[in-house]
C-alpha cells in the first residue's frame, strides 16, 4: 500500500519546510553513502532507490505539493519508477559524486612544456658570471593562423559528431533508472569543433616550430651541474595556457690546474729544498692574477697556505671564498756533480740518524685547513 511507505522528508532527513538546495544537498550526501558501487551496507541497494524516490518528488514543484496536500495518495498515479521528465537533472548529480557525466565542457587552459638546454661554461665563467647567447627551437603559437589551426580566411566548424558539446553522451537503462555515459568525442578530441582546412603552416595544429635566440646570465659563483630557470621560455600553452620554462643546465669546463671546494679554489705548487729550508718570495697564480706568497723558513711538505678573499664568489651573497695553497717540495733528480757534492757536503752536517715521527698526515691538515 502507498501508506505502508516511509515518509519522503524522513528519508532524506530534512524538514518539510527545507529549500530545494537543502533537498539537494541532503540527496548528494545521502547518496554517496548508499550508492550499491560504493556501499557495503546490506540494504545499500533498496535504500538507494529510496532515496532517489524522494528526490524526484521533493525536487519537483509540482510533485512536493502534491505531496504535501495528499501524501503517498496524492502520486498514486504518478510513474515514479525512472528518472525523466520531472527536472531531475541526475546527469549532473551523478558527476558531482562519481566524477564523470554532466554537462560538456571544453578543454581548459593547458601549460606548456619545459625545454632543457645545456650550457659549457668555462671555469672563469663559472666563478665570474657571464652572458651567453644561445639558441633554441620551441613550439610556439603559429604566426599564420594565430593558433586556431585554420588555414587564414576560414575557420573551423562546429563538430557534427557532438554538435560543439565535445562529448558524446549514450544513455544506459538499469535497475536504477536511467544513467548516462559521458566521453570525450573521438572525432573534435573534445574541442567542439573540427578543422575543415587546416593550416599549412602548423598543419591544424595551432602550433609551429621557432628558432629563438635568447641571452643566459649566468650569476658569479655557480657550480656545475646548477640549473638556471628563464621562466615563461619554454614552448607555448593550449587553449590560453600559459608557457612552460626553459631550465639551463651548466657545465663547467676543468682548470689546468685551479680545483673548486665548494667557495675555495685549490691551488697545489712545487717549491725546491732550498727555498723550503731557508724560506723565500714567490708568486703564485690566482683568479684575479698573480699573488705574492711568503714560503717559512724550515716549511715542510704538504704545508697549506690560505689566501683570504682570492676563491669563489659567494652564490648570491656577499663575499668570496679563499685560496688554498699546498705546498710541495721537488726533490731533485738530475743533479749535476756540483749540486751533488753540495748537497753531499751539507748531509754529512745534518746527520744520518733516522727518527720516527707521529705528525699528522696531509690529508689530517687538509682536513683542519678546511674544518671538517
């Protein structure tokens, strides 16, 4: 009996004075909970129906008030056992809660892509900065047709497979009344319209292929394998998107015989035994030229001299790094026969006595030297 039937504002749990997106919105929630795809609950399938009755009458103006005036009674002769023709607009529901069907849309704004360019610098280039021209080939808006794809003169036309919805709709019977299935149209690929004469420049596309020359400043102080970012350089977005970047990849090109840690430059040299027993003047390379170093008398093997501010700028701050310097005494090995008998003479003064020594190791001092 139609009496025997629960009350429809009960069902969707809401007053009987509710507004229609109240009604909606209680709908929306309660189906969600009780749709048969998602549910585990048992009687899933026939509250479902329940629910989806109530709806049709309590979102129709004419059914509620009908309702409302009579009950159950006043629908008695009302078919309620589908979805069409009261308003019901479950096409756009069932997308709110599943993610598909509804209303055709057009592709949105599609981004550009990223464009990788590789750059060799040198390694003066690397600690100063520097500007590089380079050259690349993107994808950008074709110059003919304007990105329309459209040979100039035409324009493309509305798709006759969708009829410009750029979605292809089928309608499926089930228990549950009538659902529709919403795909994107093979024919337009969902743009709503196709190309009749496509143009000869980017062949329809809406796109075609550029050189571009454009200049890299490199910052002081960059390092190889860092990546620079020209933001908006890449190829051009779809639809209205925007462009993608253009990521600069660095290679820095080896010294003869400058190293790089981190902001220090490393600078290893060879000093005769005579200039390290009795000490000297000498000049040694730097990046801003020659530098005048004091060598100690008495200075051993592996000795590591620091000159402050000669290394790399700091990276976006203030400041530089410093040189390192190692020395190394040359032990000579084509004497003449004068230097060996000097040499001979001034061994028998110092001795043959050999003393084991627990100094640290060079790569200890190395290690002080740079505070690890």
């Amino acid at each position: 009996m139609a009496e025997s039937k629960r009350d429809y504002y009960q069902i969707l749990e809401v007053p009987r004075n509710a507004t229609k997106e109240e009604i909606r919105a209680a709908y929306r929630r309660l189906a969600r909970r009780y749709h048969p795809d998602v549910s585990k609950e048992p009687d899933a399938e026939a509250r479902f129906k329940e629910i989806n009755e109530a709806y049709q009458v309590l979102n129709n103006d004419e059914l509620r008030a009908r309702y409302d005036r009579y009950g159950h009674a006043g629908l008695e002769q009302t078919d309620l056992s589908g979805f069409g023709g009261f308003g019901f607009g479950f096409e756009d529901i069932f997308s709110d809660l599943f993610g598909f069907g509804g209303r055709a849309s057009r592709p949105g704004p599609v981004r550009g892509s990223d464009l990788r360019y590789d750059l060799e610098i040198t390694f003066e280039e690397a600690v100063f900065g520097c500007s590089k021209e380079i050259q690349i080939a993107r994808q950008e808006t074709c110059p003919e047709c304007q990105g329309t794809g459209a040979e100039p003169g035409t324009s493309p036309i509305r798709c006759p497979e969708c009829h410009g919805t750029g979605q292809i709709r089928r309608a499926q019977q089930s228990i549950f009344g009538t659902f529709v299935n919403v795909t994107t149209c093979p024919r337009c690929r969902g743009t709503g319209e196709i190309i009749t004469t496509p143009c000869s420049t980017c062949h329809g596309t809406g796109r075609a292929e550029q050189i571009r020359r454009l200049v890299v400043d490199v910052p002081a102080g960059v390092d190889d394998g860092m990546r620079l970012r020209l933001s908006g350089e890449g190829e051009s977005g779809l639809y209205g998107g925007p462009p993608g970047n253009l990521y600069v990849m660095l290679h820095v090109k080896p010294h003869p015989f400058f190293q790089r840690r981190e902001d220090d430059i490393l600078l290893s040299v060879n000093i005769n035994i005579a200039q390290a027993a009795l000490g000297d003047e000498i000049r040694v390379p730097t990046l801003d030229g020659e530098e005048k170093l004091t060598i100690a008398a008495g200075t051993q093997p592996g000795t590591v001299v620091r000159l402050k501010g000669r290394g790399v700028p700091r990276l976006h701050r203030n400041g530089r790094g410093d040189q390192i310097v190692i020395l190394n005494v040359s032990i000579p090995t084509n004497l003449d026969a004068h230097q060996k008998a000097l040499l001979a003479e001034l061994g028998k003064t110092l001795g043959r006595e050999v003393v084991p020594q627990p100094g640290r190791s060079f790569i200890e001092r190395l290690k002080e030297v740079f505070g690890l």
